[in-house]
C-alpha cells in the first residue's frame, strides 16, 4: 500500500479598498488624504490592497520632485 502526500496552498487574500475608503484611512498610514490621493494617482490605480497602498505611499513620499 503506497501513501501519497498531497500539498495544499492556502492563499490568503487580502482586502481590496477603493479610493475613498483609502483616503478617509489616511491616519491609519500615518499621513494626510492629500498624500493618499497623490499616492493613488501616481501609482495609476483607484484600488489597492493595503501593502500596496503603504508602499505607493512610500514611493510617493520618496520620489524625486
């Protein structure tokens, strides 16, 4: 008798947030709704996850102006 090992991926999917929402969070990633705003418009997007709305912040509080 052979025993066979099955492997399962658990994938965890995260909160998708509109623009909105985004913004009205804004202290939550410790800056104003303007810097939201400019955050979104720079990464091109009206919805993200949470890690990829505090790394659009980043960026945008990084960028060379």
């Amino acid at each position: 008798m052979s025993k066979k090992k099955t492997d399962k991926t658990v994938e965890t999917l995260e909160s998708v947030y509109d623009r909105s929402e985004l913004i009205e969070a804004a202290l939550s990633f410790g800056v104003k709704p303007e810097v939201i705003a400019g955050a979104l418009k720079l990464a091109g997007k009206d919805t993200m996850t949470k890690a990829e709305a505090e790394k659009a912040v980043k960026d945008f509080l990084e960028r060379k102006v």
